[in-house]
C-alpha cells in the first residue's frame, strides 16, 4: 500500500510539474507564466516535503522555508513590475 501511494504521489507531481512547464513555454503573457512557475516551485515544495515525511527527517525544514520565501518574493516582485509596465 505504501508503495502504490509513493507511486501515485509521484505520478501526480511528475503531471504537475509538467503541465507548469507547459503553461510557462506557451504563456500568453507574462503573468500567465509567472502562476506556472510559482505552481511549479508548489509542486516542488510537495515533493521535498513528501520526501521528508516519508523519511521522517526535519532536516530538509529549513529548505522548505527558504523554498517558499523565495517563490513568494519572486511573485510579488515580478507581479510589481507587470502593474508598472502596464500603467
């Protein structure tokens, strides 16, 4: 069972992450790409923090957080910059 779960939870990572990559080539516009890359850099968290659960270690923690701030920083500065380019 554990193992069908592993399987599965890397199917649909492996979807997500590809379908993100998908959507950053294609576009249309800059903001379409940057919600594919920061769905990307989600897919990315689970999958560490999978790991992490499943290998019951903390050590991977510290990298999740600095994961996130940086997708967080990367949206609201890229989201700043296409309001200035818009107005």
């Amino acid at each position: 069972m554990t193992v069908l779960l592993a399987v599965a939870l890397t199917v649909l990572l492996s979807a997500t992450a590809l379908l993100a990559l998908a959507r950053i080539y294609r576009g249309p516009s800059l903001l379409d790409r940057v919600v594919a890359a920061d769905l990307l850099l989600s897919a990315m968290l689970a999958a560490v923090g999978a790991e992490a659960a499943v290998n019951r270690h903390a050590t991977t923690l510290p990298v999740l957080v600095v994961l996130s701030l940086l997708g967080f920083v990367g949206s609201v500065s890229l989201v700043r910059f296409a309001v200035r380019a818009e107005s």
